[in-house]
C-alpha cells in the first residue's frame, strides 16, 4: 500500500484502486471526464469508478508497463 498526501491507494498487480473519503470534497463529475478522456485514447485501461455512502473509489487497470501513467492519473483524479 502506498501513500500520498494522507490518502493510501493500493498496487494489485496492475491495478490501482483510490479512495477518497465520503467526508471530503469530491469532484466526481470531473473524475468520470478524465476517465472518459482516457478510454478515448487509451482502450488497454479498465476503469471502475464507485460511488457510495462511503465515499469514492477509482479503480485503473492496466498493463505493467502502464503502471507509471496510471500512477499519474490517480493523481490528476485527486
């Protein structure tokens, strides 16, 4: 599990999974327009975007060779 800025988000395999906690200040709509934006261009990512009581989970998977982009999208969706 690693951290970043008080938030821990999880390395399995080649998945990423993020939360964010329902007490804070989520832009989900501007979450999913990265995701869309992304599918556009780059179809090898599966994302799973969950919404709920106990805040946000974003869920990126990829190839391991993708792991550096998927690094930098988790922080562009923070």
């Amino acid at each position: 599990m690693e951290s970043d800025g008080g938030r821990c988000h999880r390395t399995l395999s080649n998945r990423r999974r993020h939360p964010a906690p329902a007490s804070g200040d989520v832009d989900v709509a501007g979450i999913a327009t990265l995701v869309a934006a992304e599918q556009d261009c780059c179809r090898f990512f599966t994302f799973t975007l969950i919404v709920g009581v106990d805040g946000v989970v974003l869920d990126i998977v990829g190839p391991d060779d993708a792991q550096p982009v998927i690094g930098a999208l988790i922080g562009a969706a923070s």
